[in-house]
C-alpha cells in the first residue's frame, strides 16, 4: 500500500510495545533497572514517618519491609491488571511523599502510628469509591494541560536527584566534591552509553551506571554494606502490627486532603505513561489506575504500610531506555516484594551511594520534564493565551521548590495541598486554559472551537459516543506526519476522540461496537473549506436574492447541502458566509463547522504538491483542517484526535482494477462514503444517513426547487 505496510497481520496480530514479553532475562534485568531508580524513594517515607513515631531498630526495618511488599504488590496490580483494577501499562506505585508530613503531625500528635493508618484506610477507602467519576476529569486535560503537568513533574523531580548528587540531604559531606564528582561521572558514562552503545547495553545504560558507580564508590568508602547483616533473613508483613487502628477525625479529614492530591498526581502520572508508550489514556484506563492505586493504598494501611502513588522517576526511565513493555515493569514489582520478604536483599540495595542515584536520578527526571516539552510542542502553541496558561501554571507549581516555606503561615491542610507543587499547576493550568480556551478539552487559546455535531433524536440509530467502537480489517491510511498506512489494521474509538490506530485486527472488548471493515479503507473525514455555499445551494443567486427566498426553501436547501456534504465523506465545514441556516442545519444533520475570520485562511495556501492520490487525499484532510487552524484536532487518523472518520468501500467491480485503496478512492470515488463518523458518532452506516430521514430532506429540497424555478427563473438548482 506504499508506506509501512504490513504483512500476515491477518494470521498474527502485532503486539502493541507495552504488551511485549520480553526473554526471561532480558525481563528481569531491565525490571531491576527499575527498581535500583526507585528504591530509595520507597524506604524514605517509612524511614521518616517511623523515626517520627518513635520506632527503633526492628520496629522500623518492619516498616521499611512492609513498604517495599506493598509497593510491589500495587505495582504488579497496576502492571497486570486485576478484573477493573490496574492501568496496564508500566506505571510504577509506591508510598507517595505527599502524605509524609500530614502523618509525621498525626504520629507526633499522640495518635501514634494506629491514628496514622486509620486515617489513611478510612481516605483510601473514600477515594476507591469515587474513582470512576474522579477519572472523567480526563477530558480537562487537553494537550496544553497535560504538557504543563508532565513537564512540571519532571521539574518537581529533579530536585530529588540533585539533593541524592550532592550526598543526600542531611549528610555531613553534603556537597563535598567527591560526591559531586561520582554523580556527574555516573551521569556522564549514562550519557555516553545511550549515546554509542548499541543493543541491549544501551536499553540498561542507567542499570550499568549505578553498577559502576558503587564499583567506584566502594573503595572511597562510600558504600556500606554493614547494615546486611544486621537485618532478618525473612520479613513476614502481618495486619495491624502496630495495633488496632485509631480513627480520629481530624487526621482523617488531613488524609482526605492528602487523598485528593494523590488523585491528582495519580492522573497526571497516568497521562504521562500514556504519552510516553503512545497509548492514550481515557476515562477507562485512568479509572482502572485510581482504583488500583486506591485499593492498595487501603490494603497498605492494613499491611502497616503507607498510601501509594505513581513514582514519576519510572516514567523516565520508560522514556530514557525505550522499553514499554509492562512485563518489565511487573518483573521489577515482583523483585519488589521478594526485597520486602527477603530484607538482608533489600539492605544490599539499599548500599547503592546517594551520588550514585543522584547521577542516574538527574538523566531520569529530566527526561520526564523533556517529554513534556515535547508534548507541549505537539499542542501548537497558536496564540500568546497558550503561554500565559503554561508560564503561570509552571511559576505556581514551582513555588515550593524555589522556596519551601512559601506557605508555612497557612493552615496545615492548606499547606497539605500548596506544598504539592504538581497538584497547584495541575489546578492552575485546567483553570487557566478553561478560562483562556472557554471549554474542557481546547488546547489552544487562537483554535477555532470544535462543536460536537447534536446527537439525533430518540430513536435514531446513529451511534452513541460513550461506546468503545472497533474498526477493524480494513485499509488505513493515517495521514499522520509520517503517511503511515496499513493494508489490513484497525482505529479504536472511544469518548469521541481516536485511542488507538495500527496495523492488523484486534479483539474487541465485551460491550465494544465492533465494525468488520474488510474491503474497505479508513481515511480521516474530509474538510470542506468553502465558506461560500452558494454553489452548493443555488448556483447563479446572489446573496441578496438568496436572502428575499422564504425559510421554507434555505432551510430545505441547507439541509440538502449538509447530506450531500455528509454523504460524501466530509465530516467538517467551514462556517459559511450566510444568515445562519446552515450554520443550524449542519449539526442536525451531522457534520462539524469550524470558525474562520477571513475568506483566505479557508483556501490552500500553496497548490497541491504533485497531482498524485495521496497529495489529493492529504489536500483533503490534513492540509485542509491545518487551513480552519485545527490540524492539532482533525485531519489524521492518530491517538488523541477527534474521531471524524470515513470508511469507503472499496471491493466493488468499479474498483478492481485497482491494487492501491488510495488511488483507487481518488480515481474512482463511490458515490457514497460507506460509513461516517463524526465526534465517534455514527451519521452515516452502509451509505445512509442514519441522522435525518434522507427521502424527506430530498423530497423537501425538491419542491423548494420546483418553487426556485417557477419564480425566479432559475433553471438549474440543487434537488
């Protein structure tokens, strides 16, 4: 079919990248890889909220041995997935940092440890019961939005691994050039690796820096290996260790608070993984993480272990390597758990020199923020609006890093939410870009609006948004940036918008509206760039005449229009220049108007390049939505676009002599597009609409024909 066409697919579907299993070994060792980037973000909170409760010895290696099972257990669950819980994809969990101070202020407050994992159970259990409807916030994170965040977290991030660089904080060399020197040297032979290595060795850069770096590190006397033998050969977690839990209302009401951010840096986590291994997050997927991530936070307070969120540090680990398989992940939690049983193992890798992590730690973090740069390139950046929501979301969200007693004057549950700098920019940039772009979902102050066409009346068989629809066996051409297209592959469709787009069939869930398209190709619906419909409506009538007609006839005729338009495979029109008849005709009949200011923008800017099919199809779809300034949107078959999508069948006799489906739709276009969807709505289903009675719309522009004709004596007019 030209460009990346695949073979066989039919007899072995692909398997996406975060579904690949991996050899046994290869698994393992990356997943260790995962663990060395995260472990001492798992000890730290026990570590500090057990000192802060008073716990010595082996009451507090019992801690850090309850956190490193759990954290392994919600990692597993979130990898692998477990009936409606886990987001399946390489998304780390582990005790959250965000809850760290309000459980030092409840452990100090005489509550003890008990007052601490009552609280915590009571706020788990509370946020798994609003999980689903907490995951419907997905459509408030448009490109713009989750750009910010992802770059935010990135920033908020790094900072841990420059203190980790510079020897921890609190170390008595803290900053000395020794550790700075070991640090940068492990940075450095990271960057060398992914720079020249090949293969393998360069998925496992940070792996064999950290190995490197304790090599180095050992003789300087910086590691110590001192507490192995100190520690139980086996851990047993048991529930309740420390005592019957105490539910106190006002930490609970503190956890609530703690509960909600966890929420909020849960979602933005979970969009991030989603970008990096390019399948989208929708409300579905983000349910399944918050409930997962809820769940194990309250099966932790049980197990004496603290509430759990997404490790961002992971994230980049998944960018820096390119390995997205969750199998790797999965290893890495499973390693997790066995370090919790087994503590003289986790106390090895506990030895791991804070410089050490510090070096890997500033490659990792960073490149979480760069994903995020480079998702927020992907929005456009269309208006000075878009750097105003990103610049003040971005200095509100560093606030607590520049200067962390910003907020130490305000109530302790305020502070609980400010102190998180990635839960304030999370607000402020759904808040700024709703009040900048006007809706949930806009990511670009100067993009026309993108009004869903209105859903047909009761009874009607067009499709419904919030059902997951299936295209599959059917050609594809994506007109991505990269012209990818399939000779046999499929486009998932869910909330309206494309989640998922590629080569060969794939297995519908139960519930999903699957379309057998075999024979067909799928295209991105065309764009109508006129805003001048007169020769659609009625040749030879000037706007004044047009305007004298009664509405019976321009309402007839601006819903003929809008058919032929729909029938035709266009699934977006550029707002015409008239009294706003067709403006209300479109949207019932089912096709999408985008605003433009000028005659001008509506028309291609250059000629079409080459009178070739696929520069006719791309003049069609890409380069027209780039025309009404909503490339960003429309125009491709990709993840994250509007599903405005056409199907033509293309296995009709007028079609045999063709071996390409591209050049066989242009060459000979079906009179009809087969199947239309717009929004993920169905409008058209085997060449008819299924929005409006078409017999009645033809009928009712026939006689407003008939009547054109006998009063004006305009002889040819549209029927």
């Amino acid at each position: 079919m030209g460009r990346a066409t695949t073979t066989g697919a039919a007899q072995r579907p692909p398997v996406h990248p975060v579904d690949e299993v991996l050899p046994l070994g290869r698994t393992l060792t990356l997943g260790l890889q995962h663990i060395l980037s995260m472990y001492a973000g798992v000890v730290a909170p026990p570590l500090i909220v057990g000192a802060a409760a008073g716990l010595r010895g082996p009451d507090l290696a019992y801690l850090v041995s309850a956190a490193l099972v759990m954290a392994g257990v919600a990692t597993l669950v979130q990898t692998l997935g477990v009936w409606r819980f886990g987001i399946r994809m390489p998304f780390v969990n582990g005790p959250t940092f965000a809850a760290v101070t309000p459980m030092v202020l409840i452990a100090h407050g005489g509550g003890g440890l008990p007052a601490v994992f009552g609280a915590a159970l009571v706020s788990s259990l509370l946020g798994l019961a609003v999980a689903g409807r907490f995951s419907r916030l997905v459509r408030f994170f448009p490109p713009l939005v989750t750009g910010t965040v992802i770059t935010l977290i990135g920033l908020s991030i790094l900072k841990v691994g420059v203190q980790w660089s510079a020897g921890g904080v609190g170390a008595p060399d803290f900053g000395s050039p020794r550790n700075l020197a070991v640090a940068l040297g492990v940075l450095a032979f990271i960057v060398l690796l992914q720079r020249f290595a090949r293969g393998f060795a360069g998925r496992v850069a940070v792996l064999l820096g950290l190995l490197l770096g304790t090599a180095v590190a050992a003789p300087l006397g910086m590691t110590d290996l001192s507490g192995v033998a100190r520690v139980d050969l086996v851990g047993i977690t048991t529930p309740f260790h420390f005592g019957v839990p105490r539910f106190e209302l006002a930490a609970i009401v503190s956890m609530l608070v703690v509960q909600l951010v966890i929420l909020a840096e849960c979602t933005a986590d979970a969009l991030a993984v989603g970008e990096v291994v390019g399948r989208p997050v929708g409300p579905a997927e983000l349910a399944m993480a918050l409930r997962a991530d809820t769940a194990a936070s309250a099966l932790s307070s049980v197990l004496n272990a603290f509430p759990c969120s997404a490790f961002a540090q992971n994230i980049g680990l998944v960018q820096l390597t390119g390995v997205r398989s969750r199998f790797v992940v999965a290893a890495g939690g499973g390693v997790l758990v066995l370090l919790g049983l087994l503590p003289p193992l986790g106390a090895l890798v506990a030895a791991v020199p804070a410089p050490v992590l510090g070096g890997a730690g500033i490659a990792l973090f960073g490149t979480v923020a760069a994903s995020g740069v480079r998702t927020l390139g992907r929005s456009g950046f269309r208006g000075p609006h878009d750097l105003v929501v990103v610049g003040v979301s971005l200095g509100l969200g560093m606030i607590p890093l520049a200067v962390p007693t910003f907020w130490e004057h305000l109530p302790a549950a305020a502070r609980t939410v400010l102190d998180s700098g990635i839960s304030v920019g999370t607000v402020a940039a759904i808040a700024l870009n709703l009040l900048f772009n006007g809706r949930p979902g806009a990511g670009s102050a100067s993009a026309p609006p993108l009004p869903v066409p209105r859903p047909p009346s009761e009874g009607s068989a067009a499709g419904a948004v919030d059902r997951r629809t299936v295209l599959t066996g059917c050609a594809v051409a994506t007109l991505d940036d990269a012209d990818a297209e399939y000779e046999r592959g499929h486009v998932v469709v869910e909330g309206g918008r494309i989640v998922a787009v590629g080569p060969g069939e794939i297995e519908p869930r139960p519930g999903d509206h699957r379309v057998d398209a075999r024979g067909c190709l799928a295209t991105p619906g065309f764009v109508h760039l006129s805003r001048d419909l007169r020769t659609s409506v009625a040749p030879g009538l000037s706007p004044d005449r047009l305007a004298t007609l009664d509405d019976e006839f321009r309402i007839a005729v601006a819903r003929a229009t809008a058919a032929r338009l729909t029938l035709t495979g266009h699934t977006c029109c550029s707002r015409p220049d008239d009294d706003g008849v067709f403006a209300a005709a479109a949207p019932e009949i089912g096709i999408r108007l985008c605003e433009t200011h000028s005659a001008i923008e509506a028309r291609p800017t250059s000629p079409v390049t080459g009178d070739t099919a696929r520069a006719r199809l791309r003049a069609a779809t890409r380069d027209a939505a780039r025309q009404i300034r909503n490339g960003d949107q429309l125009g491709s078959l990709e993840p994250g676009k509007l599903a405005d999508i056409a199907v033509w069948r293309l296995d009709d006799l007028a079609h045999v002599e063709f071996d390409d489906p591209v050049t066989a739709l242009v060459a000979a276009p079906p009179a009809r597009v087969w199947l239309s969807l717009v929004g993920g709505r169905v409008v058209v289903r085997d060449g008819r609409l299924v929005t409006a009675d078409e017999q009645e719309v033809a009928d009712a522009a026939a006689r407003a024909a008939r009547a054109l004709r006998q009063h004006t004596g305009i002889s040819d007019s549209v029927t």
